[in-house]
C-alpha cells in the first residue's frame, strides 16, 4: 500500500508540476532570463506519467490508471480554459543596485471561467488577493499575510510578488518588498506598459530564447558577458584589468562570451539537459570543452561508485523515500552513459540525455521487486 501511495504521489506531482501565443519581451537590462513552454510541458509531462504507469505492476496499475483519470476528468478542462502558452522569468540588474529585480509573466486566458472554479483567473485574484493599486489602467494586486502591520505594508505571499492582469491574455508578476516604495511601483508600471503598450527599450541578446527544440520544456539563458558588464557597469574594469597586467586579450576574450543557454528536455523519449556555452571563439571554446570532460569523468565516476550516495540523498526527500539502493543502482547504470561532450566552432556542448521509457522500466523494476 505504501509503494502505490508514493506512485499515486508521483504521479500527481508530475502533472501538477507542469501546471504552475506573443513572444515574450525582454527588458533591456535583462541578465538573465528563463522560457517556459507550458503546454508542451504539461502534456509531454502526461505522456511520462501515462509511461510510468504503464510500467506499474498489474496488482496495482488498475488503481493508479483510475485516480489518474480521475484526476484528468477533474482537471483536464480547467488546464484548456486557461490555456497557459509559456511563462517568463526576467531577471534585470543595474549598476549599484543591491537586489535584481525579477519579473515573471504568464501568457494565457484570464478571463476565461475555469469550469471548476466558476470563475476566471482575474475574478479569483479580485477575490483571493489584495489590491494594492492600478498601474497603466491594470489593477495590481498582492496576498498580504496578517500581522504585519499598517494596510501599506510588507507583501508576502509568491516571493514577494504582485501581480497584474494584462489585456485579459498575461499575468505581469514583479517583485517587490513593499509596495510603498516608488521604485517598486515603477519597475511595475515598467513590465505593465512594456506588455500592454509595447513601450521600453528591449534586450537585443535573447533572440533564441523560445526557439525550443521538441523535447525542450524549459530554456534558461543569460546575457552576453559584455552586456551583463557593460549593465553592471564593470567594462570598463574589466578593460583597465587588462592593461594594467598587460594582457588584453585575455580580457577581450572573457567579453567575447556570448549566451550561456541550458535547456530542459522532458518526454517520453528523452529525460536530460543540455548545456551550452557560446565561448565567442575557437581557442576559448577548447578551455570550455576540456572543463566539460572533466565534468563528464567526474559524473562517470560517481555513477559508478556512488549509488549508496545517491540512495541515501534521495530518502530524505519524502516523496523519494522509497527508493533504495537496489533503484539507486538503476538509476546510476542509465547516468553511466548519459553524458556527451562536443564542441562546433566557438560553441562547446554539455549534454546529459537518458531513454525515458528504459529509465522508467528499469527504476519501476527495481523499486517494486519481489523482496520489498
């Protein structure tokens, strides 16, 4: 009983995990930025589910198939009539600023009632949330935890976040830490008119950034290393560093970096990532590619003589509590020969890409084996 508890939970978790049309814009002092494709990742996180299940023992697949049919019926309605596209995270930096400021946005239908709620997003935040302001003819709104004094005061609740409906198809979250701050306010009003209007200068360095191959759910990239320093205000520095130890080219070289990207592959077919880093130049990209082989020797390595390790990280995590070492080793014979190395002109690669459907069956087989 305890085993298809922790496959009901999986399997829950799975799909809700995924849940949390226009291209995203990207603020010009964006450093850093992430891309989500929710409704490719909720459905191929379905198609795993639907893989795992498929692997359970017979004993207990009946059961499982109906609480995850159960659970589609119930919500499988409300996940069209949201129709979430993508989500982005925005991470702005300038120069002598303490914190970044982030802001997420959410492409999807506010408006639309959600058949088990009875009513749409924007309706529920009017209610669920507070409303702080209006900015740019949207109103803002923020959960305000009790106890923190004045009507004005600290926000809590999503990181700190407020939150703003968008012409009925985005929700604009920015961080803040108090709304009575002007700066808050502005940054804001900032990412509303930026989403509303089309107004403010935009980031020239994320043109890739929703370009996600098939398997792609998730894409995380920065900016050029001479943008983010030209941001910070350091390129100068970093140009008079290399004058003073008479070495220019050793920091042209660092300037020269372009986008380091990592992208999340989730399907059916492959489970991994890819990282990338786009080195601005044949010789440095040689240094990257050599750091990468180590990486891979070191993961090598530990796959085979760390699945004792890995057992015990994985039982403390609670819904993980039942893999042991016999899933431990499983999962280390697939990691083994998961990792690739390469390198094309400037560009050295970083990938980690496991079979779905074998990691699935070997990790099942060996978490439900006769003898548990």
């Amino acid at each position: 009983m305890k085993k298809l508890m922790i496959a009901s939970a999986l399997v829950a978790a799975s799909v809700l995990f995924a849940g949390c049309g226009g291209k995203p814009k990207i603020p010009a002092n964006t450093v850093a930025a992430a891309y989500v494709d929710l409704d490719k990742a909720v459905w191929n996180t379905a198609d795993v589910v639907e893989t795992i299940i498929g692997e359970l023992p017979k004993e207990m697949r009946k059961e499982v198939e109906e609480e995850y049919e159960k659970f589609l019926d119930e919500h499988k309605k409300d996940i069209k009539a949201v129709d979430a596209e993508w989500a982005c995270v925005t991470v702005e930096a300038s120069k002598g600023s303490a914190t970044p400021d982030v802001a997420v946005v959410v492409k999807c239908d506010c408006k639309e009632k959600i058949p088990s709620a009875g009513v749409s997003l924007e309706e529920l935040a009017a209610v669920a949330l507070k409303k702080v302001d209006t900015i740019n003819g949207c109103d803002v709104y923020a959960y305000v935890e009790s106890g923190f004094g004045s009507p004005m005061h600290k926000i809590a609740g999503c990181s700190g976040m407020c939150i703003a409906f968008v012409d009925g198809k985005y929700i604009v979250c920015t961080s803040v830490k108090g709304f009575v701050n002007d700066e808050a306010k502005a940054f804001a009003g900032r990412m509303i008119d930026l989403y509303k209007n089309g107004k403010g200068e935009k980031s020239g360095d994320f043109g890739d950034l929703t370009d996600l191959e098939d398997d792609t759910v998730l894409r995380i990239q920065t900016a050029e290393v001479a943008t983010v320093a030209e941001i910070l205000g350091a390129k100068e520095q970093i140009e008079q560093f290399g004058k003073e130890i008479d070495d220019e080219d050793l920091t042209d070289m660092f300037l020269d970096i372009e986008n380091i990207t990592l992208d999340v592959n989730l399907s059916d077919d492959v489970l991994g990532f890819v990282y990338k880093v786009d080195a601005g130049s044949r010789e440095f990209a040689k240094v990257v590619e050599s750091s990468f082989n180590v990486a891979k020797f070191a993961c090598r390595v530990y796959s085979s003589v760390g699945p004792a390790a890995l057992s015990d990280a994985l039982s403390k995590v609670p819904l993980l509590s039942g893999i042991d070492g016999q899933t431990a080793k499983a999962i280390s014979k697939h990691a083994r020969e998961a990792v690739e190395v390469d390198r094309s002109g400037s560009t050295a690669t970083f990938t980690v890409e496991l079979d779905t459907e074998d990691l699935i069956e070997d990790v099942v087989e060996a978490l439900f084996s006769e003898g548990k």
